[in-house]
C-alpha cells in the first residue's frame, strides 16, 4: 500500500503532538478563503429531498454566468481521487492517426516512422510538483506518469496531460495562449489536456473558462470551496464540451453533489463576489507584511497563499506547531513552506510575533 498524500489541514493531528486545543490553533496550512461567506438561505426541500434536476441545472446555469463558459457539470471536488479515476476512462480509445510524416498513432499506440520520434505508449504527463493525486489515480490505471515542469516538455507521446494554473504550491501560471497552443499539440495526438483551475477565482485572466467550447479536446476543473471560504461542502465544477461532461454525469450517476451544496453554489455564484476578492486582498497583504517583516523569501503563491523558500524551514514549522500556529511543510522540499491566509490583523499580529521569536 503506497504512503498517504500528505495535504493541508490535520489540526488534530497538531494538536496531539504540540498541546492545546484544537480550535485554539492558527490554522495556514490551506490555501482556503479564511473569511467564509455568509450562508444563503437554503430551503427545506433542498435538506429532505433527493436533489432534482431543477437544483443541478440552476446552479449549472449559475456557473455558466460566474465562470463566463458553455457546458459545465456540478461535481463532487475535482480534486478528490473519486473524479481524477475518471480521467483514464475518457483517454480510452482517444488518440487518432496523426498525419505530420513522421508518426502515426494507431490503436493507442505511437509508431515511428523514423528515428526522430521515440516508442512510447500509455504515458501521461503531469506538471509538477503539484496534488499528488493525480500521479497516484493515473499511475494506479495503469499509466506511465511522467513529472515534467514546464509544458514545453509534454509530446505526443503524452495521452493526457494535466497542468494546475496557477499551480499549488508554488503559484506558478501559464498564460492562456501557452495552454491554448499545449492543447493543440494534444488534440493533434489525440490526447486529452486537463487544467486544474483550482485558484482560478483569484486571477480570472488566466481561465480559459471562455474558450472551452472550441477547445474539444481540454477539460477544466474549478473548486467551488477555496474562493468562498466553504471548502467543507466538496463542491467543483467541470467545463468542456457537452460529450464529455455527458460520459463524466453517466459514470457518476444520479446525485453525485448534495442538495444543499447545490442550491448553496446558485445563490453565491449569482452573487456579487467583489467583496470577497477585496478581502481576499487585504488578508494577502497583511501576510505579506508579516513575512516580509520577519525576514522570510516569499518563492511563489497566488492570493490565497505564499510560498516561503528558507533552508530553516523544518525548524521554523516545529517553532510555529510549538506557538499552534500550523503551516504546511513538503517532504519533497524541505526548504519550502506554505502560508494561508489569517483571518484578521489579530491573527497577523499573533503570526508576526511567534516568527520574531524564532531564533536562528
């Protein structure tokens, strides 16, 4: 049995270790709005009910207006293993001869026509480091998962290709014309390409949310709970054409999302969401200024969370879990950490002050 993807979150587990109690602790170890919205109301019907049509294609319909797509598909989080196994389903069959005189694709299989190309088959490419879950779900179907950290670095050989944008933990961003001309190389190939647009609602100028419908062969994920603050309700969406999203709602079958996070994403996405991006601002900036005050590089992040680079990283985390303040550390980059978001000043003071205590 392979080691457990280590994530964000496991305040209990801190708390075990360190003292205290665990809704005493600072929890940064998540890239997740730490000023949830307001809940709207949500009708009884919604709790006692099976969820009907009527509830999916309502916030369907909210979506589509939220994201500016087409076709989009309430789904359990994208990012869970459930969804990602479905991904090696739609790569079946997928790959069509490729007319370039140099290599045709038959039968799932790349044939060389001369020694410019190499023999590979049953790969796919993933850019990395990113979620570790789609490397275990890919590789557990049978799939050779190639780590690759530029897109440019993804062939034809590649019959799925997944990029985060902008990427965790490092906030890296592809621009949309990269990926637009990464999806053509896929298409010509017959591969699939897969955008995890997880943090998109902080930099809608990198969604291609509005051109998914001519890009036939791409697959958008976007995470509802992040932006919202409502991680709790494992709640995303999927946009691409209507034939994938079709083959994605038969596998998962009837009432995939709950009748209240349905009814939950059509109220807040129809909502005006400037306030939230505004906050969303202020707690980044104050972050900001507290790493900055305490001497921390700041590597990378998006406006939900910053990424520290710091050769004393490990005793920095244990310093911080002493104070139960919990970031998130990497065992494939010790020298990386990972800072959410505070709540308030209060919590940036309560930062602020145990890193000025950190003694190196």
């Amino acid at each position: 049995m392979s080691a457990p993807i280590v994530h964000g979150g496991g305040i209990t587990a801190a708390a075990a270790t360190f003292g205290g109690r665990p809704e005493d602790w600072l929890d940064l170890s998540t890239g997740i709005n730490p000023c949830p919205v307001a809940l709207p109301d949500i009708s009884a019907r919604a709790w006692h009910r099976l969820p009907d049509r009527h509830l999916v294609e309502a916030a369907r319909r909210a979506a589509r207006d939220h994201y500016g797509s087409g076709e989009i598909l309430p789904l359990p989080v994208p990012g869970t293993q459930s969804v990602i196994q479905l991904l090696p389903r739609l790569v079946e069959g997928r790959l069509v001869d490729v007319t370039d005189d140099r290599v045709a694709v038959t039968d799932n299989r790349v044939a060389v026509t001369d020694d410019r190309i190499a023999v590979t088959d049953n790969k796919v490419a993933v850019v990395s480091p990113t979620y570790g879950e789609y490397a275990r779900a890919l590789t557990s179907a049978g799939f050779t998962v190639d780590a690759v950290d530029n897109v440019a670095a993804i062939g034809i050989e590649h019959r799925l290709a997944v990029v985060v944008n902008p990427n965790n933990p490092d906030g890296l961003a592809w621009p949309a014309e990269t990926l637009i001309a990464l999806h053509d190389r896929m298409k010509a190939a017959g591969g699939l390409l897969v955008v995890d647009e997880a943090f998109g609602d902080t930099d809608p100028a990198l969604s291609l949310a509005s051109r998914a419908q001519q890009l036939p062969n791409l697959i958008i994920f976007r995470s509802f709970g992040k932006f919202f603050g409502l991680a709790g309700l494992r709640l995303g969406f999927a946009i691409a054409r209507d034939d994938i999203l079709a083959r994605f709602e038969d596998w998962l079958g009837p009432w995939a999302v709950s009748g209240p996070a349905l009814s939950i994403a059509g109220s807040l996405l129809r909502s005006d969401v400037s306030p939230i991006r505004g906050r969303i601002d202020e707690r980044s900036a104050g972050l900001h200024a507290v790493l900055k005050g305490a001497g921390l590089r700041m590597a990378g992040g998006t406006a939900l969370f910053t990424l520290v680079a710091d050769a004393k990283a490990g005793d920095i985390y244990t310093h911080l879990c002493r104070h139960h303040i919990l970031v998130r550390k990497f065992d494939y980059a010790p020298d990386w950490l990972r800072f959410g978001l505070t709540p308030a000043p209060a919590a940036d003071r309560r930062l602020s002050e145990a890193l000025q205590r950190f003694e190196r």
